[in-house]
C-alpha cells in the first residue's frame, strides 16, 4: 500500500488517560464507561471506533453514489461498536446503521450499501476480524 495520509495520535495511561493527534485537532480525556465500571466522564475507544467508520462508510458510501450517479449526499450512518467478553479477552462488534434519502429504492440503496462495503478501508481492515452487521433503513 502507498500511503496517501498517515493520522498520529497518542494514548497515555490507557482507558482513564487521554489521547491527543500530532495536529493537536483531537485532544481527548478517556474513560471507562459507566458499564463496564468506569466514571463514564471522559470518551473511550469504542466511541472512538464507531464515529470513524461512521464517517468512513457514509464517505465511501458516498463515492459509490457518485459512480453510479445516485444523490446520497443526504445519507446517515450511525456506527455501533460493542465490546464484550470472549474467550480470556475482549472482541468488539458492530452495526452500521444506514439511513437512505427518502425516493431512494431500497434495492438500489442495498447495492449501493454493498459496494461501499467492500471499499471502506474500515470495512476492509475489519473484514474477518470483527463481526460488522449493515443495517439499512
């Protein structure tokens, strides 16, 4: 892979520490939320996780539309990460929750779903690794 951009951020002191990009553009306090028996005051990685593939997949689901000359520039994803027990571990899940633009066909909001699927740098990095459920509504 020829990298196109390259994002730093550093993590002290684990879930209850903060994190913080080179830029200085992301400066985070984090914490262990409330249900897994944190303070829940500060954001945590799964927060984290889902807001960027959020963004990732309506990018992709939005270069997708434009290939194809569909407007779904008015699209919503909404990311779900879940972290939970597995095996001696931990293992994360999600759901991407897909909002299509009203008039849009569901069979062709499907494919288009798909298609940026399997272009999400997300979606790929995950793929195999980690349960991902497409929810399109």
């Amino acid at each position: 892979m020829d990298a196109l951009y390259t994002a730093v951020a550093t993590a002290t002191h684990g879930r209850e520490g903060r994190t913080v990009t080179s830029d200085g553009k992301l400066d985070l306090d984090l914490s262990v939320p409330r249900e897994m028996g944190g303070d829940g005051k500060g954001t945590n990685p799964e927060q984290l996780f889902a807001a960027g593939y959020a963004a990732c997949f309506a990018s992709a689901l939005g270069a997708v539309g434009r290939q194809a000359k569909v407007d779904v520039s008015e699209a919503a994803v909404t990311g779900e990460v879940s972290i939970g027990k597995q095996g001696e571990g931990f293992a994360l899940a999600v759901t991407l929750r897909i909002e299509l633009p009203d008039g849009l066909d569901q069979e062709t909001g499907r494919k288009l779903v798909e298609q940026a699927h399997q272009v999400c740098p997300y979606s790929n990095a995950t793929r195999g690794n980690v349960p991902v459920e497409l929810v399109v509504e």
